[in-house]
C-alpha cells in the first residue's frame, strides 16, 4: 500500500510538471532582398509567403517596389520564417502573389539571409538563367545591401542558406547534415561580443520552467547601461512587481537582465502556453505583452505577435526591464489567466496553471484518504 501511494504521488508530481512546461521556442529565420516579377521590380503590395512542408511560416508584403525588408532592420521588418526546431536544415519554398518562385533556402534559426526572390514571365527562365541577377550585384546596385557582397558574405560562411544559387558552387553542398537551432541555456547565459558590441553567436535563455525565453540574434548590437560590451544576460519570472492595469491581470511577469542593457535591432522575448491557458482566447479574454516604467511607474504596451500553431507570444525588447504577459477581462468577467481579478498585483496570483495543478490536488487527497484508511486497519 505504501507504494502505491508513492506511485500516485509520483504520477500526480508528473502530471503537474508536464502541464507546466512549454516548448522552447525558436528564432526566426530572417530574409530581405529584390523581388522581381518577369524581370521587372515587383510593385508595392506584393504578397510574399513562405512555407515549410506545405504549411505557411511567415509572410511580408512590398512597401518598395522591387524590394521586401532590409539589412537594416529600422528601413522596414523582413520576412520572418517561423518554424519548429524539428524542422532546422529543411526547405523552405517562397511564392510571390501565389505564384512559386525560382530561389528557395534552407531553414536555419537565428540566420538573417540576403536572398533575391524572382518569378519568370514571358522571358521563361532567361530572368535568371545564368544566375548573373545575383553574381555581379549590378542589378542591385542601388540598394547599398547587395552592392558589394559583404552583407552575403557572412551568411555563405554561415552555410549558404540561400538555395537560389547565389553561390553556385555551394547549392550541392549547403549541409553535410540538419543544422541544430541555438541551444537554450537555463536562467543564465554569457554572449560573445566584439569590442563593438555586435553578438558574434546567437543565444537563447529560458526560464527554469521553460515557460519563457529571451533571444538574441547574432549581429544584433548589444551593450549594457553603460554602453559597454554585454557579456551576460539573464532572465526569470518574478512576482515582486506592481498591480496590473485595470482590466487586465497577469499571467506572467519576466524580470529581463541586466536592467538597462540595450539591443539594436531588438531581443525577442516568447512566452509559451499550455493548452489550457491558450483556451482562455475562446472565453473572450486576449493575451498581450506589457512592459514597467520605472521612470512614469507605469504598464506601457508592445506589440505583439500571436501564433496559434505553437501557442506563444512574441515581442520584440530594444531593451531589458520587466515583461508582462497579460489577459484583457471581458465586461462579462473572467477568472483570469491565474485565477486572480483584474488589477491584482502580480505577487498574489495563483498558480499558472489551473487544470494540472487541480489534477495534483485530487490526487493528493485521495492519497491521503487512502492512507488513513490503512491505518485506521
């Protein structure tokens, strides 16, 4: 009988760990570049998709005509490919107003590639036939990006992502084997830095319940308050922070360090759910980020970026501080994403996740109930 109590207290430690975690999210693969249809520059509006196995990754459209994102991130976003860690060392096919295109490349989290996307017309396949679109540059003299070759340069060494020929001597040799995703360290990380404060490897921390993690891609400038070089970052949930606005109610709040530190173009901070909390959407509540102002004492929005398939939100931080997660409350009333009422401080929220934990309570109980039962034999 004893043992079999242990087995149920086992089994219900189990069951509530496994409710808790999340999957460890993965950086984007970034893509800029020209973008032409039938030779000709593509005009604004021009729907880009990306997709893995047949499953749309991400999406941009033409604000310049002829060109979708850049190698300066401030100039305008880049098409973000989001894709599972599985998945790393796939292709990854693009189409252009529904139409395939020529390139493809492969999926390497973290990379920010150069690519030139193009679709034939009437020319056929002479547009790029002899790959000379991409080899001299000449077409693309006008963006300072691809003028000359130094922002490909380091993706080719990065293993020639690009798969629509840009090197031609690389496209039967791009991996040996899958590349793996960045490995996420727990809590604590150190980053590798130039005297500059450019990132030479990108870095990933989560959290110990792995619930949240803060990525930081390689060319990204990171300094400290300071301004000097980073050399460290770290990240855990807090509960020592101030009320919620009203409306709202927290669900987890992120203490982002070293406070202060800085990064051009910015971290990304995902939060995982489980498959009970992200239910929470159906009753009407909305998940999005917030970040504390020491300075106004004050909960200022981000933007974020919702994705159903993996059940995370996403934002992007130029710098660190405390990051909430949080659930609008509909006028009809909601529990809340941890059981509390809107505008209660973080620190007396209950636990984060409701089902698993209630599951672990029963069985308690009824262990329990088991036990006195034997004695009372």
């Amino acid at each position: 009988m004893k043992y079999g109590i242990a087995l149920i207290l086992l089994l219900g430690f189990v069951t509530g760990v496994a409710g808790a975690g999340g999957q460890i999210p993965v950086l984007p693969h970034e893509f800029y570049g020209s973008v032409t249809i039938a030779g000709s520059p593509a005009p604004a509006g021009t729907a880009i998709t990306a997709t893995v196995d047949g499953t749309e990754c991400g999406s941009i459209q033409v604000v310049d005509a002829g060109r979708y994102g850049y190698l300066d991130w401030r100039l305008g976003g880049r098409l973000d490919v989001m894709a599972t860690a599985g998945q790393a060392g796939e292709t990854i096919a693009f189409s252009i107003n529904g139409v395939a295109a020529q390139e493809t490349a492969t999926f390497m989290p973290g990379k920010v590639t150069a690519l030139d996307l193009s679709v034939p017309g009437t020319g056929g396949s002479d547009d790029n036939s002899s790959g000379d679109d991409n080899s001299s540059g000449d077409d693309n003299s006008s963006g300072d990006d691809n003028s000359s070759g130094d922002d490909n340069s380091s993706d080719s060494g990065a293993g020639s992502e690009s798969g629509g020929g840009r090197s031609p001597g690389d496209a039967g040799s791009q991996f040996a084997h899958a590349p793996a995703a960045p490995e996420a360290q727990t809590g604590r990380a150190s980053l590798a830095t130039s005297p500059a404060g450019v990132v030479l490897e990108s870095v990933t921390v989560r959290t110990v319940d792995e619930i949240c993690a803060v990525a930081i891609r390689e060319k990204t400038t990171a300094r400290d308050a300071a301004g000097n070089p980073l050399n460290e970052v770290t990240v855990a949930r807090t509960a020592d922070v101030p009320a919620a606005p009203p409306g709202t109610t927290v669900a987890i709040a992120l203490d982002c360090g070293p406070a202060g530190a800085t990064f051009d173009p910015p971290a990304l901070v995902t939060y995982t759910l489980s498959a009970e909390e992200w239910a929470k959407i159906d009753g009407g509540a909305t998940p999005k980020v917030m970040w504390y102002n020491p300075g106004s004492g004050a909960w200022q929005d981000i933007p974020a970026t919702v994705n159903l398939a993996t059940r995370t939100v996403t934002v992007e931080v130029s710098h660190f501080s405390i990051y909430a997660l949080v659930w609008t409350v509909p006028e009809k009333g909601f529990a809340g994403a941890e059981g509390t009422p809107a505008g209660s401080p973080v620190g007396e929220t209950g636990p984060a996740f409701p089902v698993p934990a209630l599951v672990l309570v029963v069985v308690l109980i009824a262990a329990l109930a088991a036990f006195l039962v034997m004695r009372k034999k």
